[in-house]
C-alpha cells in the first residue's frame, strides 16, 4: 500500500488496499474463539496461525472485521468477562 505521514512527527503508516492505515500488531496477543490474534491500539485484529507445521506457524491470516461487523480500531487491553465468555 501507500505511506502517509502520521499524527506524530516523522511516523509513517502503511495503507492496506482499501485506503485504511495498518498498524503493527505488536502491542498484545490474544485468543478469542480458538483463534489467535495480535493487537495494536489504532488497528483492527490481525489473525495469525498457531501450528506445530513450522511452515505456517506464526503466519498472518490477515486483518480481521469479524464478517463486516467490526468498522473501528479495537483496544490492544482487552478485558475478559469469565461469565460471558
């Protein structure tokens, strides 16, 4: 994708296809649903493979919205709700 300047001075941010800034993904990782994820503060999920086949472990799935229904940033902190989840 395309690099545009930042909110702070000299940061860069790489574009995906559809115009949106991607983060870097490491600020957390987390599992939700039997998947794997990495967060960042200003970026949606990004989906990674955990396997015992070393050619696709830690590969990047991709971006996740979860079926169009997440359009924003999500926390890289997330809580969980042991009675919920």
């Amino acid at each position: 994708g395309e690099i545009s300047e930042g909110i702070f001075q000299n940061q860069h941010y790489v574009h995906d296809d559809h115009g949106e800034p991607m983060g870097t993904a490491n600020t957390n990782i987390v599992a939700h649903q039997q998947r794997a994820y990495a967060l960042y503060e200003s970026d949606k999920p990004y989906r990674f493979n955990l396997s015992f086949d070393s050619a696709k472990n830690l590969e990047t799935v991709g971006r996740e919205d979860f079926a169009g229904q997440l359009h924003h940033p999500v926390a890289a902190h997330p809580k969980v709700d042991y009675r919920t989840n």
